[in-house]
C-alpha cells in the first residue's frame, strides 16, 4: 500500500490560508510544488480516511 500524498495539516494548513469557499479541487491546485503530483482524489481520500475531531483543527 502506497503512503499517503496529503496529511491532514496539508488541508488544515490550506483551509487556514483560504480567504475564499473552499474545494478539493482548489486545494490541490495550490499545493506547493514538492516534487509530487497531488491531485483532488488524494484530498477526498484523506476526508473519507479521517475520523471527525474538532480538536484537530
């Protein structure tokens, strides 16, 4: 199984930048660029992956 192309501080760090409505899409167009292709399926897999936790944010 391959490792993970975003972590939850990727999209924390990208809803805390955004001055604007938020996407997946849009979320993955602004990633820096890292060396790694990241594309909006790596998001909605990260939010279908992760468990509901305020605390996190």
């Amino acid at each position: 199984m391959n490792a993970p192309n975003v972590v939850a501080e990727d999209y924390i760090q990208f809803l805390v930048a955004s001055p604007t409505t938020v996407s997946r899409t849009e979320a993955a167009r602004v990633q820096p660029a890292t060396g790694r292709l990241v594309a909006h399926d790596s998001f909605t897999r990260l939010l279908h992956r992760l468990e509901p936790d305020a605390a996190m944010l």
